[in-house]
C-alpha cells in the first residue's frame, strides 16, 4: 500500500469520524450551541483540521443531513425492490423509516430539531423534503391515480406517518413514567408498525370506513 493510499484512507476515516460525532451534537444540542471545537476533543484533532474537511459549520451540518438523507433514500429503495402494488410498497417504506430510525436515533432527533425549532441556517433547506419525502408522495399519487387510495390523502398521510415514527423514536418519556417504552424493543417496534399501517389504512384505503360502519 502506498503512502498516498494510506493518507487518503486515514483522511477518509477521520472524516466520517468527524460526520459522527457532528451527527450526535447537532442532535443533541442544536445547531448553535454545537462547537466544532468539542467535536475535535471527541475525535483527538485540532478545530483546524476539521476545516480541512468540512470549510465552515455550515458545510459540515449540510454534509450530515445529506449523510443521513442518501442513507435512508438507499436503505428504503433496498426495501421497495420489486414491489409494485402501491400498498405494499407504501407500508415497506413506512417499515424501512422505522427501522432505518430505530437503528439510528441521532437521525430522528436531528431531523426532529430541525422541523420543530428551524435552527439550520436560513438559506439551507434539508434535502429530507424534497427527496426522501417524495418517495412517500410518488407512491401515494400512484396509488391515487389507480383508485387504489382515497383521493388527496396525500398531505394527511405523509404527516401522520413521518411525524409519527420522529416522534416515536425521539420521545420515549413523553408520555411519563406510566407508560415507559424503549423504542427499540423488538415488540414495541411491532405494534408502532401495526398502529401505522391501520392508520394507514383509515385514511388512504377508500372503503375502510364503510366496512368499519357495517362490521
């Protein structure tokens, strides 16, 4: 191995090593309160030699949110491989998004933050919308245009659903020390799926509260 190829290695570690620790304070903390210095400390390097990476915070935020977005883009196109009918690939993808945040809660925290408090900064806007979200669109107005959802669900759907599994992973004490949950137990993670996809179906499956009133 060359002395080229082992710098580009060890470069390349250390910035997904830097992408990390970034991931775990801008969730954690926000993207104000976050110092680039601290990330350093984490990792054992000078401030500067993030900047060798990543030229600003600003940069380095933007590289987190793409890291996390082309993760879950991949990890959920893995998941629809030859599935066709329009509810079954909508209930892969809500599984995959599950999964996909169970396994990496930092994610759904970040991109909890950012929705809720707007601390990215004003001319960056999270690919999230525009393009893992639109998987969640594309579908549904496939199944709209076949007659197989209910007409303009759309807003409804992607709302429920998206927010929900956020806010599954995120607040496991909201709802107190009466009804405590880890959100990755296998069970637990079982019945949020079914809790969705009957959500699902209350509001996309045009016949379902017709066969709610005569059951």
């Amino acid at each position: 191995m060359t002395t080229a190829v082992r710098t580009a290695r060890k470069g390349e570690a250390t910035r997904l090593q830097i992408l990390d620790v970034a991931e775990r304070d801008f969730a954690g903390l926000g993207y104000d309160a976050t110092r680039l210095e601290a990330i350093g400390d984490a990792i054992g390097i000078r401030r500067a030699a993030i900047f060798y990476h990543f030229h600003s915070k600003r940069a380095l935020f933007e590289a987190v949110f793409a890291g996390i977005h082309a993760s879950l883009i991949d990890f959920t196109e893995q998941r629809l491989q030859g599935a066709t009918d329009p509810w079954e690939r909508l209930l892969l993808l809500v599984e995959s998004w599950v999964d996909f945040m169970v396994a990496r809660p930092t994610a759904a925290r970040l991109i909890l933050r950012n929705c809720a408090n707007g601390e990215h900064p004003d001319d960056y806007s999270p690919e999230f919308s525009s393009n893992a979200l639109q998987l969640m669109r594309a579908i549904i107005a496939e199944g709209e245009s076949l007659g197989t959802f209910a007409p303009h669900t759309s807003m409804h759907l992607v709302n429920l659903l998206s927010g929900s599994i956020l806010h599954y992973v995120c607040n496991p004490q909201q709802l107190g020390d009466d009804h405590p949950y880890r959100p990755d137990d296998p069970g637990e993670v079982g019945q949020f799926k079914s809790i969705l996809r009957k959500a699902a179906r209350a509001i996309a499956d045009p016949g379902h509260n017709d066969r709610q009133r005569s059951a």
